[in-house]
C-alpha cells in the first residue's frame, strides 16, 4: 500500500510513540461528554462458510457488526453521533439539521436521535426521493424528519445554512450535523471501536489482523487510525473501501481527522506516524459511481447473505465485501492472517 502521507508536524521521528494501555485510552475519551445511544461492544463472529466458498487457502474471515448497534436501525453512523450529540453541545437547541442523499443512512440515525431527544430535525438531500418513499426515505419521513431537496450535492451547504437561518428566525436554534458526522468529535467513536476490536482480539505474535472496511466521508476510518494509533497494534493492517470518494482524497481526509481526534484527547497526533505502510484506500470497487451496484458487489451480496445469513447494503457494505473478496483472490493475505469485515450496516438502502 502506499506509504500514509502525513503533515510535516506529524513527521518527527523524535517524537514519543509508546503503546498506551486500553484503560488509559478509555480515561481520556470518558473527559469528553457523550449521549449514550448505541448499543455496544457489537459483536465479533466466525464466517466460516464464507471462508469455504472462498477457497482453501483463505485465511480466517470474521466479521464485527456495527449493524447491530441497534439505535435507529443501527450501523456506523450511531457511535458518531453520540459525541457529536453531546449534552453540552444541546444547550438550548430546538432542531438538528443535517445533509445527505436522499437515501441516507446518517440521516435517518440523525432524525431517529432528534426525535430520541425531542428535537426537531432538517434533512437537506440532494436528489427527489421515490416516490412513494421507500428504504430510508420512508424511514427520514417515519421519524419526523422534514425534508428539504436541494438539486446537487454541491448545493447542500448552502441549503443547510438556509434552514439554520429559517429555525433561528423561528424562535428556534439549529445544531449543524456535517455529513455523514465525520468530524474530530464523530470519529471518537471509532476509537471506541478500535478498542472493542483490541479486546475481542487481541494481538497474536505470528498473525496480523487484516480490518476491511466501507469508507466515504472518511469519518469512520479516521477513528480506527486514531484508535490503532494510540494501541500501537503493530498487527492491525486497514483497508478501506472506498463508495465514491477517490482514494487519495479520502486517505488524506482520513488522516487530517484522525490527527485532530487524537487533538481532542490531549494525545500526540505524532503518534499516527505508527500507521504508517499498514493503511489502504482504494477505489477499485466505486464502478459507474456512489450508490450504484457492480457486477463484484452484487456477486458479494449474493455469496454473503447464501453462505453466512448476513446482509450487505448496495451503497456500502457490499462494495467493502466485494474489496475484500478480491483482495482474497489477488492473494493479498497470508494463510496465517486474520481478517476482520467491519459491518457498517445500511440494511434499509436494500428495499430502497
């Protein structure tokens, strides 16, 4: 993979890089607040079918399921806004307003959250949704979400100062929810994670543990990096799959969070320099573009939910698997690795 591109401030060999203790990661992400809405640890399972439709020399596959971290219909999305949605950033907000297309699975676990929190909630999407509503779109609407439908991607921000400006004018005060809740505050509840995923499986001298994962805003895999960062898993290899974004752009969007979570925990972003050579992004499996199947991805799908009962969304997930079957095929891992696919979930996009 290519070498992880850092910041010039991030390039000092001086700078201390010791392993921290899992208690002591967990210590410094209890200093910042956080809504509890997931259900976690999620689960860490054997795939063995999958493994043996794949061939004999395969290495073991396992999957961790953010898709049952259960809030909203659950999935990635759920750990991020818990900090995202933080008490002290609530004060005194009556809406949350957020951006997303008209599928979106960040959207509907932020109008899920909204009505948790008896909020009112703003979706500006990019595109006309089915009409009638299906898959998320039926759910934003279910939730008591209002909708409003701008015609790019490109117009979303503007759209969402819009409707801060229209809750203001109201009365009301907005909390603005970036897309997809890839910040530095969303991506600490991947760190969370990485430390779920060091206790579920911990280091094992002779195998490396390869993480595939679904990546698009960069949010999600900026938090793994950080989490491995600071754990010093020198074991843990991450490979990103990416649903649209190009791959250098997203790893170094990736890289750029994931510095200024470990910024928010008073810890050294040098220490992301311990990654380095054991990140990857690729793009391989974007095909005609975001939301859009490949011949891979529906062959992933359809192996997956036969072999092992496990469902994969058409936007993410089943482009993450399609990675990783390939990466099996191209004999990018050893017999003795481990893998690990990190369900990211988005199961309604299925019936969309």
């Amino acid at each position: 993979p290519d070498p992880l591109r850092l910041p010039p401030a991030l390039t000092d060999p001086n700078q201390p890089t010791d392993p921290m203790r899992p208690d002591a990661i967990r210590a410094l992400l209890d200093t910042l607040p956080r809504t509890r809405l997931a259900a976690v640890p999620t689960r860490v399972v054997e795939l063995p079918r999958l493994r043996a439709a794949l061939g004999p020399e395969t290495p073991e596959i396992l999957a961790k399921l953010d898709e049952e971290t259960a809030f909203g219909l659950g999935g990635n999305k759920v750990r991020k806004l818990e900090y995202e949605l933080a008490p002290p950033r609530l004060k005194d907000v009556t809406h949350l307003v957020t951006v997303g297309g008209p599928q979106s699975n960040h959207a509907r676990v932020t109008a899920a959250a909204a009505a948790r929190l008896g909020l009112g909630c703003v979706l500006v999407l990019n595109g006309d949704p089915p009409d009638p509503p299906t898959g998320n779109a039926l759910l934003h609407r279910l939730l008591g979400a209002k909708v409003r439908v701008v015609g790019s991607r490109e117009e979303r921000a503007r759209g969402m100062e819009t409707e801060i400006v229209r809750v203001a004018e109201s009365g009301g005060k907005a909390l603005a929810i970036p897309l997809g809740a890839s910040t530095p505050l969303g991506a600490l509840g991947y760190v969370r994670c990485a430390l779920e995923i060091n206790d579920q499986l911990p280091p094992e001298s002779d195998r490396d543990l390869q993480v595939i994962l679904a990546s698009s805003s960069g949010g999600t895999l900026a938090g793994m990096v950080a989490g491995f960062s600071l754990l010093e898993r020198t074991d843990v290899h991450l490979l990103a799959v990416s649903s649209d974004t190009p791959a250098e752009e997203l790893q170094e969007t990736a890289v750029e969070l994931a510095g200024e979570a470990l910024e928010l925990l008073e810890a050294d972003p040098g220490r992301l320099l311990t990654m380095k050579g054991r990140l990857d992004v690729t793009d391989a499996e974007v095909g005609a573009g975001y939301g859009i199947p490949t011949q891979a991805s529906r062959e992933a799908t359809a192996l997956l939910a036969m072999s092992e009962g496990l469902l994969v969304d058409p936007v993410y997930t089943s482009k993450a698997m399609a990675g990783l079957i390939r990466a099996v095929r191209t004999g990018r891992f050893l017999a003795g690795d481990r893998i690990l696919f990190l369900h990211t979930g988005g199961h309604p996009a299925l019936f969309a």
